[in-house]
C-alpha cells in the first residue's frame, strides 16, 4: 500500500509536471502565433510587391509604345481640340474631358493604374495611386499617407509598409519615379516650350524633375483574413493544450495503480 507520504509526492510531481506543461506550451503558443502573424504578412506585403512590379511594367511598356510611335500622335490633337471645344479650363475640368478621350488611355502612368484597380475588384485588397499636391482629388494623400510619402522620400526608399490600426489594414506602397518621359506634363517649361508653363492638355506644370519620387502606388490590404487565419490556429492550440493538460490529470489514477502494484 502506498503511504500518505508517496500520495503527497505523486500530487507534488503531477502539479509540477502540469506547470512545466502550461509554461513550455504557452512559450510554443506564443511563438506560433508569432511565426503565423509574420509569416502571412510576408506574404501579403509579397503579393502586393508582385502587383506593383507588375504595374510598373505596364506602364514601361506603354511608354515603350509612346516612344515608338506605336499610338497615332493625332490622337493628342484630337483630345486638344476636344478640351479647346467644351471649354474646359479648370484642373478637374480638364481631366473630366480628358478621359473621354482615346488619348487619355495611351498615358502610361494611367493605363498602369487602370490595370492596377483592376487587378484588385475584391474589398480585401485596393489599389491606390497617391501624391502629395495630386491633379486629381482622388489622388491626394490622407494624412497617413502623406506621413509614408514623406518618410519613403526622407529615407530614399523605394517601398514601404505600415500597419494602420485604424482601417486594420496594411499599407504597402512602391515609390512613383518621375522619368524622361513624364516631364512633357509634370516638368518644367523648358520640357514642353511650346505649353508657357502648361502641359499638352493645358493642365498646369508641376516644375518636377527627372528621379524624383512624386507619389506611389499604393496596396491596401484588409487584415481581417490574417487575423482569422491566427485566432483558428490559436483555438486548435488552445484545444490540443486542454486536451494534454486532460490526459494528464486522468492519468492520475494509473500512476497510483502502477505504483501500487510495484509496492505490493
Ligand atoms: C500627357 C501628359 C502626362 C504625362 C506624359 C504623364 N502624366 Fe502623370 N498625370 C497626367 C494627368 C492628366 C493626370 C491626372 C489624371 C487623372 O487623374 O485621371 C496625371 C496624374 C498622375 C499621377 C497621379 C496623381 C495625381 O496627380 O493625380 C501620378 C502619380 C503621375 N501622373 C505620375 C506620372 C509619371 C510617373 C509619369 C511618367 C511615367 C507621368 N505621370 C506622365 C498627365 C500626364
């Protein structure tokens, strides 16, 4: 028979062992938890990498065309007269009349984006085109963004990602680079003379100059799904856990038949 001694050692070790258990499991609770949570926004801050990669090429390819004459150089005269003959003079108005016309999709930098808000019709991923000072409204940085615009052009950075709390999302946004190509509408007067200071559709010229960053492409992707993807994991560990420290505890009965049996 086991003493009273034995019994209290056997609830000793068991309580113990049971700590031990809950100390190194909630250490491997954490650690998943940790590895699951950066691994899925690797991979989101990847995928939207690969679609901005993808974005840029489109619009080196268009340019490509551009400079090959492959789009017929009426088609700017056509858009002009077009502007010239609904009057339009304003900003906004001009892009409103502009985008009516054949020649606003042959812009590289706007059939990139139009390909770019295409690649992503579900409400988990957005894609944006942002700028500080944008021609278009709809284009202006919120505050948030502005913060990343300025921090990727302070650090000389061509991507950058933040967690934004608020929207629970990420944001991940790839630096827009003014090239050659660009000046015509967004340099200087010395880039398109015969403009006084206004570009090819009479918008007014920003001034910029080639290799500065001037805006981004921007992903915005819903955190909700990787969020989810973390608590199930966290619920199948929390079940395994319950079911070990189970097992344990209803092993208690054995461990004292065992011992008695090797007293006897
Ligand atoms: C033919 C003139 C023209 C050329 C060339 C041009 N853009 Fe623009 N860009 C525009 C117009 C017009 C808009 C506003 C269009 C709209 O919102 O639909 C614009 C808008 C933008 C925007 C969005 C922010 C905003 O201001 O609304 C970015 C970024 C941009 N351009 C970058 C570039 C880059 C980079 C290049 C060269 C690769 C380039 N653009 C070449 C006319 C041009």
């Amino acid at each position: 028979m086991l003493n009273k001694l034995d019994k209290a050692m056997i609830i000793k070790m068991i309580s113990v062992s049971i700590i031990m258990l809950l100390v190194s499991y909630s250490a491997i609770f954490l650690l998943v938890k940790q590895v699951v949570e950066q691994e899925s926004q690797k991979n989101m801050i990847q995928k939207a990498r690969a679609l901005t990669v993808q974005i840029e090429h489109v619009r080196h390819y268009i340019s490509g065309m551009v400079a090959d004459k492959v789009f017929d150089p009426g088609l700017l005269k056509e858009a002009q007269k077009y502007i010239e003959r609904k009057n339009a003079k304003s900003k906004e108005e001009i892009i409103k009349i502009a985008k009516l016309t054949r020649f606003y999709s042959t812009i590289p930098i706007v059939s990139s984006w139009t390909i770019g808000q295409g690649r992503s019709p579900d409400s988990l991923h957005k894609f944006r085109v942002v700028r500080i000072g944008a021609r278009n409204k709809k284009h202006e940085a919120i505050p948030k963004e502005r913060e990343m615009l300025e921090h990727m052009v302070e650090n000389d950075l061509d991507e950058y990602w933040i967690v934004d709390n608020e929207i629970n999302s990420l944001r991940y946004m790839k630096a827009v680079i003014m090239k050659k190509e660009c000046l015509v509408c967004h340099g200087t007067v010395a880039d398109y003379p015969e403009g006084k200071g206004y570009d090819p559709l009479g918008i007014k010229m920003e001034g910029w100059k080639e290799g500065e960053q001037r805006g981004a492409f921007e992903v915005i992707s819903d955190l909700k799904p990787l969020q989810e993807t973390v608590r199930k994991v966290q619920y199948d560990m929390i079940g395994i856990g319950v079911l070990m420290v189970l097992m344990l505890v209803f092993s208690v009965p054995l461990w004292f038949k065992m011992l008695q049996r090797g007293d006897s």
